[in-house]
C-alpha cells in the first residue's frame, strides 16, 4: 500500500514538473517572438538592416527579392527545423516550428512605430531585441534562428565547433552583402549580429558566470571546511593517483576538491586558500550554467 501510495505521489510529482516545463517554455518562446518582432520592425526592416544566421539570410533576400519578409523567415528556416527533427528531437522541432510561424505572422500583421533613424542605435538596439527574442527561445527549447542546428550537425562530422560554423557562416554572409548591398549597411549589420550575439549569451546564460573550482592540496579537509562554512558553498572530494617527474610512484592517493561558483566569489576563494596552503594547485574553468545544489537559484530558470 504505502508503495503504490509512493508511486502515485511520484506520477503526480512528475506530472507537475512536465506541465510546469511546458508552462515556462510557452512563456519563454512567446515572449522571444514578441522580442524579436520588435527588433525587425521597430529597428532593422524600416533601416535595411540585417542580421547574421539564418534571420540574415531572410533579411538579406527580402532587401535583393519581392519576396515576402514572412514568408523568407518560414523557407529559409524550414530546412534547418527538419534537420533539428532528425538531430536534436521532434518535439524541438516541433516547437521551433510553433516559433518561427508565430514570429512571421507577428511580422506580418503587427506595424511598429519607427523608433529612431539614428544607423548606431538602429544596429545595436535591433540587435539586442533580436538577440533577446532568439535567447529567450532557446530557453524555451526552440530556436527562431536554425543556423545553430546546422552548426550542431555540421560539427559532428567535422573539425569545426558550432562556434567555428557560426563564425565563418556569418562572415561569409557579410561579405555576400557588402558585394549585394553596400559596405556601409554591412558594416552596420555587422554591429546588429554583435549585439545580438552578446544578448543571446546574456540571456541564456545570465550575469553571473559560473566557473569550476578543482584544488589539489595536502591540506584538502581544512579546504574543504572553509568552502563549506566559510563560503556556504557544495563541495565534491574526488580520490586521484597524481604524480610528477621521477618520484611519481613516491607520492601518496590524494584528495582533490571540486566545487562551482560565480565569477564574484573566486577571488574571496582563492584568498582563503592561500591562507591555508598558498602552494595549492587550483585550476579554474568556465561552466554554461548549473541546476540544483548549493548554487543561488538563477530567476526563470
């Protein structure tokens, strides 16, 4: 009895979390379409500014085609939606769909204001609204730009990384439009893709940057209270076989201390180890973001 009793408790507790998942990512993707219809209207359409991706490929044709901007943004990303079904997964796929669909009828039924003729403004403020449309669909589990799919795809069979891909996409994309257009609005639309990309990273990832903390010391219980007490941080103690030079079979199994914190609080860390073995080794590298434990809980996460 009390087992089923568990095991209905767990279906409804996973129940919950599924639709509540559901809930945010419908309001994640719903306000990245708003947010990214701002940035074509309000800012790049009126201006003929464009972006970098598969967003700069529909601009770019809609300024050299009669082609409807709309229906630029459905074609050019179709591809790249049946290429995340095959890749990423069909309900991403599907909500990706769901997306792009909701930005072009947004695109094309709703008139904003032109806000300001002014070409830097114009390039980084459209650049920030389109990148926060597109960040704040990724947080929702879709994309309103597919060059990322491509980029993922590309990289599994190649040397590139998905940066890499993006890179020389882009690149490639504003060189094609400074032959097409001309050099200035490339220029501009080159400042568009940097806002936008830096957008993209702060809302996916959020001010505060994570990083990994491992430290090897023969002082590593001291450490690992001081982390614990002092800072009010997790820590995890790895067993490792290390060594160095000839007298690598002389050293004894050591502990080696891991734990993740903001880039705020490393330099408070690394003060208090010093304190307790300045000869500790400490290596430090960036985390994308974490979930649970003993880490501030980020909002709309």
């Amino acid at each position: 009895m009390v087992k089923r009793l568990l095991k209905i408790q767990d279906s409804n507790w996973v129940k919950k979390i599924t639709v509540w998942r559901q809930i945010k990512d419908f309001i994640f993707i719903s306000m990245g379409v708003f947010m990214a219809s701002i940035g074509l209207k309000g800012f790049l359409l009126p201006n003929g500014f464009f972006d970098g991706g598969a967003m700069g490929i529909s601009l770019l044709l809609e300024l050299l085609t009669p082609m409807n901007l709309s229906v630029l943004i459905i074609l050019v990303n179709l591809p790249f939606i049946l290429l995340g079904a095959r890749q990423i997964s069909l309900p991403f796929a599907i909500k990706s769909t769901l997306a792009i669909f909701g930005l072009a009828l947004l695109v094309h039924l709703i008139e904003f204001p032109t806000i300001t003729a002014d070409k830097l403004l114009i390039a980084v403020f459209g650049g920030f609204f389109l990148g926060s449309g597109i960040g704040f669909a990724i947080r929702g589990g879709a994309v309103i730009d597919g060059t990322e799919v491509l980029a993922i795809s590309v990289s599994r069979t190649s040397s590139l990384t998905v940066g890499d891909f993006i890179t020389v996409f882009n690149v490639f994309l504003f060189i094609v439009a400074a032959f097409f257009v001309n050099l200035e609005t490339a220029m501009y639309s080159l400042l568009t893709y940097f806002s936008a990309s830096k957008t993209v990273d702060f809302i996916i990832n959020g001010v505060e940057e994570y990083l990994g903390v491992m430290i090897m010391s023969q002082y590593a219980e001291e450490i690992k209270s001081m982390i614990s007490h002092d800072l009010g941080r997790g820590v995890t103690v790895l067993k490792s076989d290390g060594g160095y030079g000839e007298k690598a079979k002389l050293l004894p199994d050591r502990k080696v201390l891991f734990c993740v914190i903001t880039r705020l609080e490393v330099t408070r860390m690394l003060t208090e180890i010093d304190k307790i073995d300045p000869k500790a080794f400490v290596i430090q590298y960036p985390i994308k973001d974490t979930k649970g434990g003993m880490i501030k809980k980020r909002p709309l996460h």
